[in-house]
C-alpha cells in the first residue's frame, strides 16, 4: 500500500495565504503533517484526478507554505488517523466502487484494497470534505 503526498509545485487561481493558528487544524496534504501553530500554508483548489471520470472534481487542499517534501508512506499517516475519513474506492476507469465514513484510527486501507476490482482510493475530510490522500497498491 502506498499513500502519496501531494506533488510541488501546486498551482491554482484561487490560492489564499493563513497562518495556522491552533494544532491539528491545518493538515499539509504534500509532507502529510498538521501544521504547526504560527506556520504559513497556501489554502488552494486541487484536482486529484489522474483518468477521467465522472466523479472528478477538485477541492481545496492546505499545503506548507515553505518548500516541504513529499511524503510517500505504506502507513496511514497521524494526521489522517485522527480524523473521520470520507474512503472513496474506485476501479481503473474511475467509476466509483464504494464510499464510506469511517474514523482513520479504524480504516483498514489493506481490506480496502483486497478487493481486486478496486484500483485506488482517495481519501477525504469527511466534514468539509478536503482531500487527504490518493492511496494505491504497492
Ligand atoms: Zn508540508
């Protein structure tokens, strides 16, 4: 199982500029880690998409500010397992398979992906819906 940050650079049209003002509010979806208060993240509209689908659509995503490097990570990272996920598996043309709610201390990405016809998943705040992570074999 692999689980992958986001790539730099990030380019949008809608980027806004905070300054993390309280712990575990402001998860940088490129090195996988909150934020720490007083740290600078750019607030922008991302597109995890890789095929074409009708389930495609970008959403906003926080990223460190300074040039932190991507994560890649076999295990689901402390930011993601303290949060209420949103698991979205789709197969290799990117119809949806399943989708689910589900605390990330109790997501199991390995059952998930056990199921053959599932080729990745993503992962999203279940609340307000930001994206976390592209999850895919291997
Ligand atoms: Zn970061």
């Amino acid at each position: 199982m692999r689980i992958t940050g986001l790539p730099t650079p990030l380019t949008s049209t809608t980027t806004k500029r905070l300054v993390a003002d309280t712990p575990h509010d402001f998860p940088c979806r490129r090195c996988l880690a909150d934020a720490e208060p007083g740290e600078a993240v750019l607030l922008l509209s991302y597109d995890p998409w890789t095929v074409d689908s009708p389930y495609r659509q970008p959403g906003p995503v926080l990223v460190h500010e300074r040039d932190c490097a991507t994560v890649t990570t076999a295990d689901l990272p402390e930011q993601q397992r303290r949060r209420l996920l949103s698991v979205r598996t789709f197969d290799a043309e990117g119809m949806a398979r399943d989708a689910f709610l589900q605390a990330g201390s109790e997501v199991d990405l390995v059952a998930v992906l056990d199921d053959p016809a599932v080729s990745f998943v993503h992962l999203h705040n279940a609340g307000p819906g930001c994206f976390a992570a592209r999850v895919d074999r291997g």
